[in-house]
C-alpha cells in the first residue's frame, strides 16, 4: 500500500492549516507516521485516499455520518433545498418542519435551536444555566472527552493556554457513576454550580438508579442537568439517550448523527428555560444562539431525512447489531491470537472502542499505532469501531480477518518485550497534551 500522495498532501495542509487539519482528532499525529491517508471520497462504509488506496471506514466523521457516505435520502433532501435558496432574511419553513420532526423524535424535549456545531449548542446550554441560575459554576464529568473547543471546558485540559486561570475556577469536575462524588461537589461549591452537565452514557449503560439519582441531586440543590448527546443522540436510541434510559434533563445538545455529515447541531430542552432566549419571556434576555449559518436549508433538511430514515428503518437497533457482530468478531480473534487481555473492545455496540495494552497491562500509545498500522495496511481505517449502517457483513467479516492478522503482530511483540523495535516510526499522540 503506497501513500506517497498522502505524504505530500500532509506535508502541504501542514504548510497552510495549524495542525494539518481543520479538526484536532483527525491530526496526522492521531496515525502511525507515513501512513495518515488524506481523503479523496468516500461511498457508503468506504473511503479511498487520494493515492488509490480504498479502506473500510469506521467511526465516520468523527462519528457524524452514521448513515454511510453519499445517504441516497440525504443527499435527495439535500439537493432539493439547494435549488430553492440556502438562506434567507427571515426563517424559512424548512425551520419549522426541522423543528416539528426534531420535537417528534426527542419528546422529551419541548424546544429546540439549532446551529452548526455541538460546541455552540453546548456553551449555550451553560450560558443559559447560569442566567436562569445566577450561578457561576459549571460541574462537567471528567470521564467524559470532550464538550466544547470555549474556554469553559477547554480551561481544564492540557491545552489551557492562552485562557485566564480565572476561567478555568469556574469549572469543577466529578467522575461518572459516583453520586457522592456530585454530593460533595454541591456542599463544597454551596449555591454556586449552575448546572451539571455529561453524557448519560458512554462505554457502559450508567449504574441502576444513578441517571435518576443525579436527576433529583440536581435538582435539590438548584441547578440544571444537561445532557450531551452529541454521540448518543440517534446513535443510542431515535430519542437519545435519555429517550432509552428514561430520565429528561432539563437541557440537551445534539449534533454528529443528526446531520449525517452535514453541518448541524441542536440545542433542546424545557419550554421555560429556552423561552430565555425567546420573545416570549418577562426575564431578562438571554443572547442564546444566534448564528448566520443555523438556518442553512439544505443542513436542516439532511437532519429532517436523517431522522426519517432512523425511524422508518430501524437505524438505532441496526447499528447496534452491527457493532455486537463485529465485538464479537473482534473478540474471538484476539483470544485465538493470545491477546484478548491486551486488545480490548469496549462499549455500547453502536459506539465501539477498542483499547491497545502492553506487558503490563496499561493503555499504550505505541501498541495502538502498532494495531492501527496492521488495520491499515489491511485496509481497514478508523481511530474506532464505531460502526455505519451502510456496513454490509463481507464489510464486518473482512473487518474481523484484518483484526486477527493485527492480533497476530501484536502477539510477536508482547513476545518480543519491544514494541518500539517494530513501529517503523513515531508513536501516535493524545490528543490534549501541552506541548507538540
């Protein structure tokens, strides 16, 4: 597999675009060195490199194009506004029918603003904690990766830099599954935390009774849960996750699945926290979102399909049948290479990860660029498993024979005690770290 192509182009976005790429999780450093295709197309659960090379494609856009590229429905919804305008003076009715259909899929929401991107919807839903509050102080779950690029959640990473340390103070953590831990939080930052926000779900279904203990903890004490559904919503269930667990959050904010790729994102949630931003409220206003792009009518209407197509065809459950296969697929391989307590795959079967772990039994950086490399040398690309519903079972199985020969590799070097010796470059990289 040649990607001679590939190493100019990165070689070329490095020279014009901080990092290489407009998104950091899809940095050159994310890939064994040398071997970070850059993209030419892609169709269904394939993509092909502008080398030629044609890869099984998993997590798709970050986990935004559930759908496969090239959805027929999408794409058809797509065209059909483009050639009816993209955007107007006043809201189209392509607004109001995103609306309606988004409300139907998420009933325990009651209204819903979109945008662009998950970051905006999720700093709003903050931003109107705190007016609705008057509280300072935002409690995120540090088990989860990731919420927003604003300085509110950026500020307690290791790339803080260039953010007041007075910033980073008004955010607190607390690790998922440990009500006391949130308890303590609360008596500690008595009457200051606005809100509480994490995923319900990621790699695990949450602990019996703690989704609706966290629910009434938050409540107790004055503030608002929020629930980010970026990956969860549509992904998890057609209501998202709180429509498959059964506890409403006060706010929420969807994207990725929503769009299938497209650009569009979604704050909702309770009529009388949004109506804040509204025109139909006596409080003072709250500048919630407000953005030029929002109202793209091609955008809205790929989310109108894409909600559609969950619905009539059962997206949720294929996804999760999928992922089971493959898990399973995976697994058997990796116990038959010996390598079943060091290739590890992890969580909900729509969402799958995997973990790579060395001698001695701790995550490694250089065994997961060994992994990644045997998976792309075989024609499989992805910093996940997380499964597309355009995946076919010739997909999964040629998937499941790429992983065994990967188990194979990874064996002769746990055998070898050197990875290092076997990596043929630089290891990949974390994402936040604080230098290069």
């Amino acid at each position: 597999m040649n990607f001679e192509k590939s190493i100019a182009a990165n070689k070329r976005l490095h020279d014009l675009i901080p990092g290489g790429a407009h998104t950091y999780a899809k940095g050159e450093d994310q890939f064994p060195a040398e071997m970070a295709p850059v993209i030419d197309h892609g169709d269904g659960a394939h993509v092909w490199d502008v080398d030629g090379n044609e890869f099984i494609e998993y997590g798709s856009g970050l986990r935004a194009v559930s759908l496969g590229h090239r959805h027929p429905r999408v794409l058809e919804a797509v065209r059909r506004e483009l050639d009816r305008g993209s955007n107007f003076v006043r809201p189209s009715i392509v607004e109001l029918d995103a609306a309606e259909r988004f409300l139907s899929s998420v009933p325990t929401a009651e209204m819903v603003k979109f945008g662009k991107n998950g970051s905006d919807a999720t700093t709003a839903a903050v931003k109107l904690a705190r007016a609705v509050t008057g509280r300072p102080l935002v409690a995120v779950c540090i088990d989860h990766a990731f919420f927003s690029i604003d300085d509110w959640f950026i500020a307690r990473t290791p790339m803080s830099a260039g953010i007041p340390d007075a910033i980073a103070d008004l955010t607190v953590g607390f690790p998922y599954g440990d009500l006391a831990a949130v308890e303590e939080l609360f008596r500690r930052y008595e009457g200051r935390i606005a809100c509480v926000i994490l995923e319900a779900a990621t790699q695990h279904d949450p602990p019996p009774g703690y989704l609706e203990g966290l629910r009434d903890l938050v409540h107790r004490n004055g503030a608002l849960l929020t629930f980010d559904e970026m990956i969860t919503g549509f992904r998890f269930s057609e209501a998202g996750a709180q429509g498959l667990y059964g506890v409403t959050p006060d706010l929420s904010t969807f994207g990725k699945a929503l769009g299938n790729g497209f650009a569009v994102s979604a704050l909702a949630g309770k009529r009388e926290y949004l109506e804040r931003g509204g025109l139909r409220d006596v409080n003072e206003r709250v500048f919630l979102l407000s953005t030029t792009h929002g109202a793209e009518t091609h955008a809205l209407a790929a989310a109108v399909a894409v909600m559609d197509v969950y619905a009539e065809e059962g997206i949720a459950a294929r996804l999760h049948a999928l992922g089971s296969r493959l898990a399973q697929g995976v697994r058997e391989v990796a116990a038959a290479a010996g390598v079943q307590d060091h290739v590890l795959v992890r969580g909900r079967p729509s969402n799958l990860v995997f973990a790579t772990l060395d001698e001695d039994l701790q995550p490694s950086q250089p065994y997961r660029t060994l992994f990644l490399r045997e998976l792309i040398r075989g024609g499989v690309i992805g910093p996940s498993f997380v499964v597309s519903s355009a995946l076919s079972d010739a997909d999964l199985d040629r998937t499941v024979e790429v992983v065994a020969g990967a188990c194979r590799v990874y064996r002769e070097a746990l055998d070898a005690g050197n990875v290092h010796a076997v990596l043929g470059g630089r290891p990949v990289k974390p994402v936040f770290r604080r230098f290069v």
